[in-house]
C-alpha cells in the first residue's frame, strides 16, 4: 500500500486503501499487481504473469499475477514490473 495514493482507481487492487500491489507468501512468491492495460498485456504474452480472472469486470483492467522470480535476474525483471505500477499509484508516472 501507499501512503501518497493519488493516482487513478485503475492503477489499485484495492483503490479506497491504496493497494496497487501485494505479495503472496514466501513459498510462491508471486504477486498481485496493477498495471496499465497495454503493460499487463505485455506482461502476459511474455509469459512473466496471467490476467486475474477479474480483470476489467469488478477489477482494475490491468490487474495481474506476476510470477515469483526463481533467480536474482528474474528479480531484476520483477522489479521492473512494479516500479511503473508504483508510480502510476503516486501519480509520478511521466
């Protein structure tokens, strides 16, 4: 959750709490995310995630699962995800 979330309801999980993400136990490491339609998209034909069966009806569009990272490059590749979801929540998307 974010403190300063300002950004569009399509940018949360949960946007009356300000949750743009969560992370599921250790043990799978994936996580729920938000993201831009065009990104989730992307993310998914690239094989890092699936649409949450939700998506577009009582959630945000571009609401997700990203895969847990297996490595620290997949890491990498995670945090790239959630950053821009991270700043679409705060408004500080350019």
């Amino acid at each position: 959750m974010v403190s300063n979330a300002d950004g569009p309801d399509d940018g949360f999980l949960v946007p009356r709490v300000g949750e743009f993400a969560h992370l599921h136990p250790e043990y799978d490491g994936s996580l729920h995310l938000a993201l831009p339609t065009p990104l989730a998209a992307d993310l998914v034909v690239r094989g890092w995630g699936t649409p949450h069966p939700w998506a577009g009806t009582r959630l945000a569009p571009g609401f997700v699962m990203l895969f847990g990272p297996r490595s620290s490059e997949e890491l990498e590749t995670v945090v790239g995800v959630v950053r821009p979801a991270h700043a679409i929540a705060t408004s500080a998307a350019s």
